[in-house]
C-alpha cells in the first residue's frame, strides 16, 4: 500500500473514530455509515445489510443509532401503486460537524459546571480541612 493512500485509509479511520467518540457508535455502526456514505441516491435497511452481510435487525438497529445520532437522514420514497418504503443516506460534512460542534459545547459546559461544583463542594476553604496526613483512627 503506497503511503498516501495509507495515510489517506488512517485519517478515514480517525475521522470515523471521531462520531464513535462524540456520538457513542460501534464498529457496525461505522461500517453502515461508511456503506451509506459511498452512495448518492440513498440505501433501504435491506441493501445495507446485504453490502454488510448481516442480519436487517442488525443493520436497522446501527442505522437507527446513526439516524439519532444525526449524521444520517432517512427519507420516504412513495411507491406509484401506494406505499412506501426508506431510504438513508448521510447529511453532509458540514451538517454531521455543525451538530458534533453543538454537542462538544454543550459536553464542555456541562463538564465546566461540574468541574465548579466539585471546586465548591470540596475544596478546602469549604470544609476548612488543612494539609495533614490522614492517621488511623481520625
């Protein structure tokens, strides 16, 4: 493997790692992402899990962890006849990284919050406790 494209498959992977940090998904989810990404019209829960070879319970359960987690869309297509079925496709770059900016502040000021909490809560001017070795029996 030359290595641009090594170095191009690595930062995919990093990319990829990056909505399993911020949005909780597994290896499955990320390879259904991947799958859905390489197409331009959308794919049905059926297609994703033949081009995965799993199971469509399988499949459907990423696909809907991906469609909460909000970097994918699911869209109705209507048969000529009456019904329906979904097709999935990813939003774009731009939309999936403005909702991981929103989540990633969100997460940094709750932590802020509970960072202060903790300063207050224990901190030594409010228990008025001293540096000193803890002994049995204190």
């Amino acid at each position: 493997m030359t290595g641009s494209v090594r170095e191009d498959l690595e930062r995919d992977m990093e990319c990829l790692d990056l909505l399993e940090c911020v949005h909780g998904l597994n290896e499955r989810d990320r390879a259904a992402y991947r799958t859905l990404h390489g197409t331009d019209e959308g794919l049905t829960v059926d297609d994703v899990a033949d081009r995965l070879d799993c199971e469509r319970s399988t499949a459907y359960r990423s696909i809907s962890r991906l469609v909460e987690a909000g970097v994918v869309v699911q869209r109705q297509v209507n048969y000529e006849q009456g019904g329906y079925y979904y097709v999935y496709q990813p939003r774009t770059p731009e939309e999936a990284a403005r909702e991981m900016r929103r989540l990633l502040n969100s997460w940094y000021a709750t932590v802020g919050q509970l960072i202060q909490e903790f300063e207050d809560r224990y901190g030594r001017e409010a228990d008025g406790c001293e540096d000193r070795p803890i002994r049995p029996g204190d």
